[in-house]
C-alpha cells in the first residue's frame, strides 16, 4: 500500500484491498493515509453481513459521515447507547466528534456503508467503549422474549 502522497497529487484506489478495524469489521480500503497518504479526510467501504456488530466506539475530535449504498442498518448512539437510528439504502448519517455510537445489522441482509471521517485515516482516535458494549447486549438480551 502507499503511504505517501502520490507524486502528482491524483491516485486511483482499485477495489480489492481490505483491512480489519480496530471496530471489529473487516472495511474495503478507500482513499486513506494508509493507501494515498491523506492528511486530513479519508473514505472507507463497510460491508456488514447480517448480524454483524460494530465495537461501541468513538472517534476523538473526528467528524464522520456515513452514505447507505445498500441495505439498511440500525445504529445506536449517545453515551450510554440508548438512542437507535434506522438507516436504509440511499441516506446520509452525521456523527459529530467524540460522539459514542455502534452499527449493528439487524436487518437479516447484508448491507453496504460509505465512510468518510475528517482525518486521514478511519483508525485515528478511535476510543473502544467495551463497558458500553456490555451494555447495549445486555439491554437488548433483556428486550428479547
């Protein structure tokens, strides 16, 4: 992967190359600090299979603005992770800096996100929340009959 600038201030990023998060997905490598030597934006592709759950995060004085491509996913958020957004194929998500927050797809389909954030690279400021975590599967295992 590249990790400098390219010499003529243009790349292109082929589909193909893949990462593990410190979030726990495996992303799709977009333009990032990692593959174009960005500074200060980055674009990742999420996949996330059905059942597949985001760690409980945040990321530290980082924007984020995710696009559904397709498919539709919940995401929790706030401190404690008890506000739930729905968001389906075609809308935009904000999540302001420092803001906890955990997608999870409980659709039963896959879906797709866009990722940018307002830092190089999505790996930046990343904070795991495990308390939260544990708190959000606790609370939904209670919801379950």
């Amino acid at each position: 992967m590249m990790t400098t600038p390219p010499p003529d201030g243009f790349a292109l990023i082929k589909p193909g190359q893949t990462y593990f998060g410190k979030q726990g997905i495996l992303y799709g490598a977009g333009a990032s600090a990692e593959t174009v030597g960005a500074e200060k934006i980055c674009m990742n592709v999420m996949p996330m299979p059905p059942g597949a759950v985001a760690k409980a995060h945040y990321h530290k004085d980082i924007e984020t603005i995710a696009y559904m491509l397709e498919g539709e996913c919940a995401v929790y958020y706030g401190d404690h992770l008890e506000k739930r957004v729905d968001v389906r194929q075609g809308e935009q998500c904000f999540c302001a800096a420092n803001i906890p927050h955990a997608p999870r797809n409980e659709s039963g389909k896959p879906c797709t996100w866009i990722v940018v954030h307002s830092s190089g690279s999505d790996q930046d400021g990343i904070v795991l929340l495990p308390e939260l975590d544990q708190e959000l599967a606790q609370r939904l295992g209670a919801a379950k009959p």
